[in-house]
C-alpha cells in the first residue's frame, strides 16, 4: 500500500468517525484522568453528540497531553494544563 493510499484510508475513517457529528461539551481531564493516562498535564477533551470523547496526546503512543492549533487569531492554542 502506498503513502497516498494509506493517507485515503485513515481520511475515510476519521471522517466516518467526525463528519456531521456536533460538539456538546469541552472540558479539561481531571486530575484523576491525568494521573491514569501517566500524564503530567491535562489535555482539553471533546465530546461529540454520539458519546465520542476526542483528546489530543503528543504522540502516537499517548506519552502525554497534547495541545490543539487552531486557525483562529484570538485563540490560536488550546494549551494543556
């Protein structure tokens, strides 16, 4: 499988996942959440109207929380805590 082919696959599946979906609630992990996840911070986390929870982690492996860029000028960082 190619680079590009593999790139479609996952566009295909994460739009099946987020396409169409809302937003009902933002909130930062707790304190707890954080300690499970072996982090030192707290990411924001995301919850979509079909119970779906999206939190940014640095990495692929989850090594700790990540920060969400955005393409607006008043908030163009959604830092960790």
């Amino acid at each position: 499988m190619t680079d590009k082919e593999r790139e479609l696959n996952w566009i295909k599946s994460i739009s099946k996942l987020l396409v169409g979906k809302k937003i009902v609630k933002v909130q930062y992990m707790t304190d707890n959440e954080a300690e499970e996840q072996g982090w030192d911070s707290k990411a924001i986390q995301i919850q979509l109207d079909d119970n779906t929870w999206l939190t940014p982690s640095s990495d692929d492996e989850g090594n700790s929380a990540g920060s969400l860029f955005t393409n607006n000028k008043d908030l163009p960082t959604i830092p960790v805590m």
